[in-house]
C-alpha cells in the first residue's frame, strides 16, 4: 500500500512539475508583449511600433512567404512592387514594425510606410531615402489588395505556406518549425490571419467602386468609416471618393493649432495622431500610447531636406516679393516662418474651387462617430472632429518634395500650378521618383522603367480634377517671367 502511494504521489509530483513546465512555458512565450526598440530617432520613426501588431500584426513569417506563395497576385518581385522600401541588409522594409505578441513576431505597417519616399537625380542615380516626404511610390491600395486577393485564394493555407515558412528558415540559417509552431501555432495563425483579411475585405467593400487610387494616395476617412462598419448601399454617393495625396510631416510643432488634415477638420495634433494611428492597424485599446508619443515630440522639429540643385540666387531674389504678394498671406512667410493671416485656416470650396470629394468625403455623421472612439478612454477621446466647408491653407515647407501638387496630386509640377487649369496636363504618370529641377516636381512623362510600369493618373476621373487655386489672386495670371521668378523663390523652401 505506501508503496502505491508512493508511486501515485510521485506520479503527482512528476505531473506536476509537467503542467508547471507547460504553464512557464506559455507564460514566457504566449503572455510576452514586447516591441522591438530603436535609440536612434530615424530608425525609431522608419521601424517603431505605434501597437498595430497586436490587433493586425501579420505573423513576421507569413508575411515574410506571400510574396512567394501568391506571386501571382503582386505586379512584380516582392514587396517592392508595392512600393515599399528596403535598406540594405534590413530583413523588413521601412514603415514597418515588428512586436513580439500572443507567441509569434508580428509585423504591420507603421507611420513611416506613407511618410517616407524616394529621389533619383538621373534615372542611373541611385535613390535617395528621404523622411517626412509623402511616399511617392507606395501603392497602398495595391498591398491593401494583395493581402485580400491571397486570403481568397486556395493557396493561402497551412499546406502551402508552412512548407515555404520552413525553405525560407532554412534559408535564413533558423532551421525548420518545431512540432508545436508547425502543426498547432502557424496553421491556427493562418486561419485566424486568413478570416480577419476577409471580414476586413467585406468592410473596405466602397473600394471596389472608386478609381484607382495609385501610388501616393490614400482614402482616409472612407476608411474610417469601414471601421464603424458602415453599409456602403447607405451611404451618399457624394462621400464615396475622398482619395487625397498622402501629406509630409515636417515641422509639427509651427503647426500647433492650425486646422489639420487637408479638410482642416482637427485642430488638435494629438487626436489626428491617433486618427492616423489607425491607418497603422491599431485600436483604441491596443494603441501603443508611450511610442505614439515619443513619435509625436520626433516629429516637433523634424527638418525637410534643402534643395539640393542648383538655385538662380537673383531670379529667386525677383520671386520673393511675387510670393510675399500672392502666396504668404495663406501659406506663410517663408519655408521657416509660418506666420500668415490665413496659415492653417480653411479656405471655403467656393473660392478655392479646387475638387471637392474629399472635402465631401469627410461627413457630419463621421465626425459625431468618431467621438464615440475612445468613449472608455476619457484623457484620448475625441473631442475636436469638425465638418469643414473647404481645404486647409498649409505651410509649404519642403515644398519641393511634396510633388505631385493640390490635395489629391492631380497637378504634376509647380509650373503646371501656376497655369490655368485648362492648360495643365490632363494625363500624366504617377510614382517615378527622378527629380524636375526646372519644374519642380517629379518627372511625369514616363510610362515604364524596365519591368515596372507607372500609374497612369487622368484628371477627368472623379476626384481626380486639377481645377481650382487658378485666377489673379493665385497666381496664374502671372507674365511667364515672373511665374518663372517665383518657382526659383519657392526652391528655397
């Protein structure tokens, strides 16, 4: 008999021990939280967390195989044929962020994804990475699409890629999946992974029924209102189209209490932060508060790079008086001085009369949901959305780097701006990175560059109209010499 109970109460301690063993194990990797860090504040703005792993973060492995297991629904090679930017030597492209979550590294987009481009001087030249510029190349709609379009198809499934998860560990030196990750983890993930991108499909539905966005472009608050689920068949055809050029985000601290957005509908730097944190996957319980607000004070003094081409000092000299004249009253004094009776302030549609779908876009109903957001959360809840009647007068610091021009990039070049509507370009190519210096802007004229083809962009398309800033008071009435003078001036910013 004590022998028995001998043997039980061992049995008991061994099964013990083995549950104990189990418990710290889930514990230590299913319980862990934890963002990868950067002391540098460049690689913190190019790689940091704002928290969208641990609502929309991709499992690092996963993302890092769909372009090989769906190869045939990207445009070409990888990720870069998104647009999406790789450093040397750099396993994740810029803008996005890896977090160690619920047992797996997962990854999603961060700010830098739509705040980081690219310059070449030549097409030979090689590019230069520049932050805080709008990202000229990224096809958002276009990853949007292909996470979509690989969750639909057959392919997108353990049987396809756990095996391509194990050739690309190898390949990395990391050795196969462990029993565990390869026949309980990974696949549940895929699934799980696999359903989200679909419900997530179902609410970004209105995309189906836009024009193509291109590269450099986003639908914003349409997108807001995919988050609050709204019945697209409901909705007034009129707010269907608010695709608008992705902005810099230099210098936001002069910035401080202006009208914000392209709309102006915030006043408050805080909460359009975390408006924008959800374009980076979060929610408001999963938003990573401490890293939103290092990024927020990064950004106060965060510098556009000068021109770097050749600037005719006594022609700019002639310009400035022409800017001080025509422009600084809406656009402020200079790159630096953002002083202006009308800097940050909303300009009514009927004067601006540029094209109105993404003022439309943003409505009276949006703006009472969205301060339902963070209705738990009493020091982030939104208080300062507001219906506007017209776009935002913005500094024009880094001026040159903000091609293609008004807010939905229907205007290639500075010296098309200053034309009158009806003789700017009708057509042109968007997401070529090689420099205009004369024009200032992006070259516009090409179609292809080896495999890769260019967004063709058609100002006749719905919300994509270049009408509007035209007349004497913007400029565009100008004699040929001092439009000229004024491009000069304006490389200064």
């Amino acid at each position: 008999m004590n022998r028995v109970c001998r043997l039980f109460a061992g049995g008991m301690t061994l099964l013990l021990l083995l549950v104990t063993a189990v418990a710290v194990y889930a514990a230590t990797r299913f319980c862990v939280d934890r963002a990868v860090e950067y002391d540098d504040r460049a690689a913190r703005f190019k790689y940091g967390s704002t928290g969208g792993e641990r609502a929309s973060g991709f499992p690092y492995w996963i993302w890092q195989v769909l372009p090989e297991v769906c190869a045939d629904k990207l445009p070409g090679p990888g990720y870069t044929a998104l647009g999406l930017l790789f450093e040397p030597g750099k396993d994740l492209p810029i803008g996005v962020s890896k977090r160690r979550v619920t047992g797996l590294d997962r990854v999603f987009l961060n700010c830098a994804a739509c705040h980081v481009g690219t310059v070449r001087d030549t097409p030979q030249s090689a590019p230069r990475i520049v932050l805080g510029m709008p990202a000229n190349a990224l096809d958002l709609a276009g990853f949007k699409n292909f996470f979509f379009d690989c969750a639909s198809d057959a392919h997108f499934s353990p049987e396809y890629i756990v095996p391509a998860i194990d050739a690309a560990r190898e390949r990395a030196d990391q050795g196969a999946l462990n029993p565990l990750d390869r026949y309980v983890v990974y696949p549940l993930a895929i699934y799980i992974m696999r359903d989200r991108l679909l419900m997530l499909k179902d609410r970004f539905a209105f995309t189906e029924h836009q024009p193509e966005w291109g590269p450099g472009r986003v639908d914003t608050f349409n997108s807001a209102k995919a988050v609050f689920n709204y019945r697209w068949e409901q909705v007034d055809p009129r707010e269907l189209i608010g695709i608008a050029d992705f902005p810099s985000i230099w210098n936001q601290g002069p910035r401080r209490g202006m009208q914000l957005h392209w709309d102006g509908n915030n006043t408050l730097m805080e909460e359009r932060n975390l408006s924008a944190a959800f374009g980076t996957g979060t929610t408001p319980p999963t938003v990573d508060y401490a890293s939103l607000a290092r990024l927020e004070n990064d950004l106060l003094d965060f510098k556009p790079p000068p021109y770097p081409y050749p600037i005719d000092k006594n022609l700019a000299a002639r310009g400035k008086p022409l800017y001080a004249e025509y422009c600084a009253a809406c656009h402020g004094a200079s790159g630096t001085d953002f002083s202006g009776a009308q800097v940050g302030k909303v300009t009514p549609i009927a004067a601006i009369a540029t094209d109105r779908w993404r003022l439309d876009s943003y409505s009276y109903a949006l703006a009472a949901n969205q301060g339902a957001l963070y209705a738990g959360y009493r020091q982030y809840r939104f208080k300062q959305f507001r219906k506007t009647y017209g776009y935002a007068n913005a500094p024009l610091d880094g001026l040159w780097l903000r091609a293609p021009y008004l807010h939905n990039g229907s205007v290639p070049t500075l010296r098309d701006l200053l034309e009158p509507a009806g003789r700017r370009p009708q057509t042109f190519y968007r997401g070529y990175d090689v420099y205009d210096a004369r024009n200032v802007g992006f070259v516009s004229a090409v179609a292809t560059e080896g495999e890769r083809r260019y967004f063709h962009f058609d100002t006749r398309v719905a919300g994509n109209g270049n009408q509007g800033h035209e007349g004497e008071q913007y400029g565009t009435e100008l004699a040929d010499t001092d439009k000229q003078a004024l491009i000069e001036y304006l490389k200064t910013f």
